[in-house]
C-alpha cells in the first residue's frame, strides 16, 4: 500500500469514519489505535463479542503491509460476509 504507515492509518481512520457499525453489527464503543515503534493497529470490539483488529507495518520509506484480522465470528457465513466486507474496505483504501 502507498504512503508510510501512520499516513496509511490516517486514510483508514477517514475511511471507517468512527464505525458505529461493521458490516450490520454496531460497535461497543469508538475505535482505538495504538502505535509502536514498528505497527499501527487499529481496533474496535463488536455487540456481537467479535474484535476487529487492522494492523499495519512499513516496508519500506514510502510503502506499507494492512492486514485485517476479525476474530470470534459465529459461523462461517459470518467469516464469509465479514471477509467480503473487509475486502472491500481494503479496495476503497
């Protein structure tokens, strides 16, 4: 992905826009992000008992990985929707 990685996180931030909700299921609270010397995460839990975590990380001055792991989903219909929905997130970033 183009741009550094707290670049990178800023666009997603702008993208989930505070995320009342993922793919139809609301949000416990607001997002949070947390940063390291070498990851940004963004994350946010869901009424549902599933947490969303976006991790990112540079590879090199000007590019960067994203990845996005939703865990405690309910079935495989949820991992399906959610990964499709994720996906397209990605896309629009």
């Amino acid at each position: 992905m183009p741009g550094t990685a707290d670049e990178v996180l800023a666009r997603w931030e702008d993208l989930m826009g505070g995320a009342a909700e993922v793919a139809g299921v609301a949000s416990e609270g607001p997002p949070g992000t947390s940063a390291t010397g070498t990851w940004r995460y963004w994350r946010m839990r869901l009424v549902d008992g599933s947490r969303v975590t976006v991790h990112l990380r540079a590879k090199d001055d000007d590019r960067c990985t994203v990845g996005v792991s939703h865990t405690g989903l309910a079935s495989p219909e949820d991992v399906e929707h959610r990964r499709a929905f994720w996906k397209e997130r990605l896309r629009e970033l």
